[in-house]
C-alpha cells in the first residue's frame, strides 16, 4: 500500500533528483525519490547490523592509563 508524505527538501537535492529525472534516469520524483530512499535504507540497516554485532561482543576495556599501556608493551 503507498501512502502521500509531505516533506521539505532542500533546494540542490530537488535539483540533483530533476536532473535524474531530465537525464531519463528515472521517469519521476516520485521514481527517483522511492529508489534512494529505499537505498538509503537498505544502507541504514547494514549499519544497523554491524552496530548491533559491535554491542554483543564481549570485549575486555582497560583499565590502565595509556602511558602505562604503552610502558607494558614495551616489555615484549
């Protein structure tokens, strides 16, 4: 099911997307606009992922002060 949003856009974006649409890239704003935001999307949710697996690793922190770090890698 489609729904009508009104939004705002800035004046070089709508620009960008009538080129797009004037080069026949796309046929419509309405084409243009549904494939980046579906884009855009499918982008944010990889990101979403890798975040998500970021925050279930189970890393130790240290709990040393950098110059005390670095003195104890000198060791080896």
């Amino acid at each position: 099911m489609n729904e009508v949003i009104s939004i705002r856009v800035k004046r070089e974006i709508v620009k960008a997307i009538d080129e797009l649409v004037s080069s026949g890239i796309f046929s419509s704003r309405n084409e243009a606009l549904n494939f980046i935001i579906s884009q855009g999307l499918r982008e944010a949710n990889e990101w979403k992922e890798i975040i998500e697996k970021s925050r279930k690793v189970d890393l130790p922190t240290i709990d040393k002060t950098l110059e005390d770090f670095l003195a104890e890698r000198e060791r080896y």
